[in-house]
C-alpha cells in the first residue's frame, strides 16, 4: 500500500515491484499502480520461478519479470532497455 502511495505521488521513471509483500500483494499493487500511471515500466521481482507468475505478472500490469536471485548484468540490461 506504501508504495502505490509513493508512486502516485513521485511518478518515477521506473518501479522495480516485489511480487510477494506483506500486506497487498506485487500483483494488487501493480494493478492499482496501473489505475493512475499508465506508462511508467514495472519490473516484477519474484523469488519463485514457477510457471504462470510472469504471465501473472504482466497480466496485473508488468512489463516484464525477473526471478531472484538477480544477477547484475540482467537486471542492468533490463533497466538500460526501460530507460534508455
């Protein structure tokens, strides 16, 4: 909830969402994010690999996925495709 607040208010270039969180799930969050910021790129973070969460993901509004842990490099490159 924190940080769809947060989104709302800064706007930012990108927005890296956990998937699993405490109180309103990486999915929920991303769809209420989607409410107000159309274009912004969400990345999802997830540590389960498991088939259907990306396609979960991007159906609550990601624009792609990556699964922990993270290497540098892909996360590197995927943030220079968003950003550049």
């Amino acid at each position: 909830a924190e940080g769809v607040a947060v989104a709302n208010e800064k706007n930012p270039d990108l927005i890296l969402m956990d998937i699993t969180l405490p109180v309103m799930d990486g999915y929920e969050a991303t769809r209420k994010i989607r409410e107000t910021i159309k274009t912004t790129p969400i990345i999802g973070l997830s540590a389960h690999a498991m088939d259907g969460h990306e396609q979960k993901a991007k159906d609550a509004g990601c624009n792609d996925y990556l699964t922990k842990p993270i290497n540098d490099e892909v996360l590197y490159k995927m943030l220079a495709k968003y950003l550049d």
